[in-house]
C-alpha cells in the first residue's frame, strides 16, 4: 500500500492551565508584545527611539544613527543570534519556542480570544462539530475579527518601524495611508492570523525549521520536558494519599505489580498546544512550554505524591539520576559562550570608539592642477561630510604636508542628520615639491567635541 503524501491533522483544543511556568508564559507574552507595539511610540532626544529610515537607507537606534557603512555590526548581531541560538537549544531545548517565539506568542493570543469568545476547549469541540446556525456563526465570525483586528494592528505596528509612526498614525485616521505602508500591513497582518489564528501548532510541527535541526545541536546534557517514566509506570488510577510515600513502601503487601506515580489522567496531552504526549518520549514537536509539568504537578498534589513526575531535565539525570552538569564540563558551551562574548565585546567597543560623521575626499576632475595668481600650484577637492548626529556641527580641516602653503576651504557646517558638499583647494610650492603625485594626509575634526576626528588620504598633483 503507498503511504500517502500528507495527512489531515485533527484541530487541537489545548486545555487552560495555570502553574509557574504558565505564569511565566504569560509574562513573556505581555513582555514581548509591550516591546514590540511600544517601541514606535517611544521617542528618543526628540526623534523615534527605533527606525530605519529607507529613503535615507539609515537605522535611528535610540539616538544611535547607522548607516550602509555600518553593515558590520549588523553581520554581527546576526553572528551574534545564530550563536546564540546554538548556545540556547545545546543547554535547554526549545525554551525559545516554548517562551518567546512569536508564532508561539501569537498563537497563544489567538487561544485566549478563541476562549474568550467561544467557551473552553470541550464547547468548542462539541460547536465544531455541530452543524452550522446563527449562534455558530455568530462566535466564530466573532472569533475571526477580533483575530484580524490584531493581527491588523501588528501590521500597521511593524510598518511603525519603518515610517514615522506618530506620522502613520495620524495620516491612518484621516484615511490617507500610503499604498505600499497599507500593503505591507496587509500582508503582515494576513500571515499573522494565518500561521498563528488558523495552522497554528502545524508551523511548529511540520514548517519551522528550527525542528528539524535542533536534533543536530542536543546532546544527553541538554535540559528537556522529560517524564520520569521509572517512576510514573505502570499507570493506573489511586487513591489519594495523606502523606508523601515512596512507591515501594506504599504497595509492601500488595501480591500484584507495583503501582507507578502516573494515575493516567490525560491531562498532559489535553494541555499540550502541539497536542503530543510528552510520556512517549522525546518528540521534536515538543516546543518546551512546560505546560504539562503544570497539570502534572497539580495531579501530583491531588494524590499526595511528590511533584516532578514531569519535569525539566536531562537524558543522563533521567536515566542515571545524576545532577545536571555545570558549564565547565561541557566543552561546547564554553566555545559557544567564549565566541559570543568576543563578538558582542568587539562590537560594543567598536559602537563606542565609531565616529559620529563620515568624509568622502573626491578630486575635482574638470581641475586637475592650476596655478594661483601668486605662483603656487592650486589641486582642487570636493569634500563631502555626512553628519549623523541630530545637530548641527563644525567640522575643520587640518592637512599636514612638506611644500603645502595652505587650505583654502570654506566654513565646514553641516546641519543635523544630514550631508553637505564643500569645495577645498590645497594649495602647494612647486619649489618645495617635485613634480608627480604626492599623498597628503587630511584630518577632520569636529570641533564642537575635538575627541571626533577622521582620517583620509589625498592626491596632489604637481607639474
């Protein structure tokens, strides 16, 4: 018989819990989308604090101004992540996906307004399956809506970063958006409410890659949702006990096997947002939200038994009740760590020593060489000064050269985000100097904070 090419997976219902690692679900959830629907909204010295800018092709960063220029700290910031990211699933799994991912964040957003509108998970089932009537048709176009009004507004929020967003705000009001803003918030928000609205946990499941390959970067250290299964099996029902009683003493007098922790509640798969069952073992469609440690643990403390049943660890701890081991005896996260933390340090360096303003010395080509009315050979350059500080600033040149009589140059100011041209002569004593090409050495300081200086190199050309 030939397997077929795809399957139909069955909707999941994913059962509310509460628990620790809920709340820090939760907390996550509120953290992240705070930063993220805040940000535009928050000015810095006078200006949006992030945004980049792709008319002028720079990145406003909380008062930081990066240009084309700067391309290497954003190669480093993306070395930074990918590293990050090996570090992260080497040591704990699919926290990321579990925590912060945003399908993971708008997933469980999308849950909540489903919940809020159309009941728990067992109403919702049952409507499901119910034929189609006023009420039915009511929630769920209810349900959809809301959906597209926030995944609408994530949209418009990301266009945010990108336009002015005070200006996006008030040009959406008097209905006069532009085509391509309206375009890309048309087109985030559809894939919002398509990939965290309607598939949901089949992203995590069959299109993410980060799945696929995180199997590549585990080892038997790595932290993991894990069921104890020497202690949970074999399942069955209990009563609840009074006392927390090791197993084997709990069953002394029993002619039958053993009863394991595990009451077979179900729980932990009624809760799981991917819909597996974690007591099967390591499966790559856990993401490592830890909601069934949560349910567990409750059962856990219905029955009088010690929690943990379900629980982070590793697959030695697991299977040789060992401690997790420390960072020094894991080669790979001290190689991981020690990258990151060089990378991170040279780019803070870098950003702290960088140079406020860029300079461009271009010869004139229609002048290559004249002479001034007093005898000397005049080379003519224009000198392009970009400055990406909000204000205006001065700016001198300082050249240093055997035969060079002076500058001629006129007052270097260039206002505040923006690029000015001037026209500079070098003036030189072709006594002083022999005729061919000669590099000059050219400083420019800015004299509104002398400790910014730039050097450049030019050619003079004499007769």
């Amino acid at each position: 018989m030939a397997t077929p090419l795809h399957f139909v997976s069955s909707k999941v219902y994913p059962r509310l819990t509460g628990g620790r690692f809920n709340s820090l679900r939760v907390a996550f959830v509120v953290i992240t989308q705070l930063l993220y629907f805040g940000l535009p909204w928050l000015n810095w010295d006078g200006q949006q604090a992030t945004r980049f800018d792709f008319d002028s092709m720079r990145l406003y960063l909380f008062g930081l101004t990066l240009l084309p220029q700067d391309f290497i700290y954003l190669a480093a910031a993306l070395i930074v992540a990918a590293l990050g990211l090996f570090l992260w699933t080497m040591l704990a799994g699919r926290l990321w996906c579990g925590f912060s991912c945003p399908q993971t964040v708008y997933t469980e957003i999308m849950i909540w307004i489903e919940r809020w509108v159309e009941g728990p998970p067992n109403q919702r089932r049952k409507r499901d399956a119910a034929p189609w009537s006023a009420e039915k048709v009511l929630r769920k176009g209810s349900t959809q809506l809301l959906m597209a009004a926030f995944s609408l507004w994530t949209g418009l929020t990301l266009v945010g970063y990108f336009t002015p967003m005070r200006e996006l705000a008030a040009n959406l009001g008097a209905g006069d958006i532009g085509v391509w803003e309206a375009l890309f918030a048309l087109s985030y928000g559809g894939f919002t409410w398509l990939l965290a609205g309607v598939l949901r946990e089949q992203v995590c499941k069959h299109m993410c890659p980060y799945a696929r390959f995180q199997g590549a970067m585990f080892d038997r250290d790595t932290l993991l949702v894990a069921y104890d299964e020497q202690r949970g099996e074999p399942r069955g029902a209990r009563r609840k006990q009074h006392a927390i009683i090791p197993i084997a003493v709990a069953n002394v007098g029993r002619e039958d096997k053993p009863q394991g922790a595990c009451v077979d509640c179900g729980l932990c798969v009624q809760v799981c947002p991917t819909g597996i069952d974690i007591r099967a073992g390591l499966q790559y469609e856990c993401i490592g939200c830890a909601a069934c440690i949560d349910v567990c643990d409750e059962v856990m403390d219905k029955t009088g038994q010690a929690r943990g049943l379900i629980r982070f660890s590793t697959q030695h701890a697991m299977e040789q009740q060992q401690p997790l081991p420390s960072l020094r005896q894991r080669p790979r996260a001290l190689v991981y760590s020690g990258l990151l933390l060089a990378i991170v340090a040279l780019s803070a360096t870098g950003l702290a020593l960088r140079v406020p303003f860029k300079v461009d010395i271009l010869r004139d080509r229609a002048v290559m060489q004249r002479e001034s009315n007093d005898g000397y050979i005049e080379n003519v350059y224009n000198v392009r000064i970009m400055n990406t500080e909000r204000d205006s600033r001065r700016y001198q040149l300082q050249v240093e050269s055997a035969g060079l009589v002076r500058v001629e140059a006129p007052p270097l100011q260039v206002a505040g985000d923006s690029v000015t041209s001037f026209n500079v002569a070098l003036v030189a004593d072709p006594a002083l100097l022999p005729s061919g090409s000669h590099t000059v050495s050219v400083r420019i300081v800015n004299l509104d904070d002398p400790s910014q200086v730039l050097h450049e190199e030019a050619r003079l050309l004499m007769p």
